[in-house]
C-alpha cells in the first residue's frame, strides 16, 4: 500500500489511466476486427471503405502510445494487403 500522500494520488490515477487505456485499445481492436469482417463479406468497395475510416483510429491510437506505431502500421499494411489480394 502506497505510504505517502503523492503515492496514494498516484495509484488513484494510474487505476484511472489504465482504464481509459483499455477503453482505447478495445476500440483499436474493434477497428481492426470491422475491416476484418467486410473483407470476410467479399464486398471490396465496402471494405476499403470500412479501412479508411478505421485507419484514423489505428492512427490516434498509436499517436496516443497506447500501441506501438509499428504494430499500428503493421495492422493497416495486413489489412490493406488483404483488400488488394480481392478479386
């Protein structure tokens, strides 16, 4: 247990930050999950559609360092590949 004042206001606000962290990186998830089923579709149009607006969440969040840019960019390089690879 944290002893002093500024210790105990630490713990309260990384408690805080952790959740709001979380919240980010389900939302990044979800982004990466979206484009991942409008591929499944088939609908190519659609999905490139669906990529744009989730490449600005992959984007922010990384900006934001909840995940590493590279990881970022590896997720989008994936995902773009695999709208280019439809027929």
């Amino acid at each position: 247990m944290a002893n002093s004042a500024q210790a105990r206001k630490r713990a309260r606000q990384s408690v805080k930050q952790r959740e709001h962290n979380t919240s980010l990186r389900s939302e990044l998830r979800t982004a990466i999950k979206k484009v991942a089923k409008a591929i499944e579709a088939g609908d190519k149009a659609v999905a490139q559609a669906v990529f744009n607006e989730s490449t600005s969440v992959v984007d922010s969040i990384a900006d934001k360092k909840i995940v590493h840019k590279n990881k970022a960019a590896r997720h989008k390089s994936r995902l773009s590949a695999a709208i280019k690879a439809m027929a």
